[in-house]
C-alpha cells in the first residue's frame, strides 16, 4: 500500500500545474496562485496522515 507521503508527492506531481492553473483564474494573479497552492500543499502534509488522502486530491487542494 502507498503511504501518505507518496500520495502527497505523487499530488504535487500529477496535480501541481492543474492547481495553479485553477487558482490563476481564481485570483487572477500567478504569484497569488504559486503561494496558495504552496499552503495547500503544506496543509495536506499536516492534515492528511491524520485525516486521509481526499478521494480527489485535486478539488481538495483548489478548495482548501
């Protein structure tokens, strides 16, 4: 079984790009966005060995 870590970096991976591009819109600003996503990223590496890997890492990284 894959461990949280691995899922947190095969997050980062796989969901970097799609997150920023998201959050780009949202705000309007890149810089904005590249911060944010760096907080939703630190987030998951706090809450998700307690809480669980969010079935759609994704959405939970653009909303949190």
């Amino acid at each position: 079984m894959i461990d949280v870590r691995e899922m947190i970096t095969r997050a980062h991976h796989e969901e970097w790009a799609r997150v920023v591009a998201a959050l780009t819109r949202r705000f309007g600003d890149l810089d904005i966005a590249e911060e944010a996503a760096a907080e939703a990223f630190a987030t998951a590496v706090e809450r998700w060995p307690a809480d669980g890997v969010p079935p759609n890492a994704g959405a939970w990284l653009t909303t949190t």
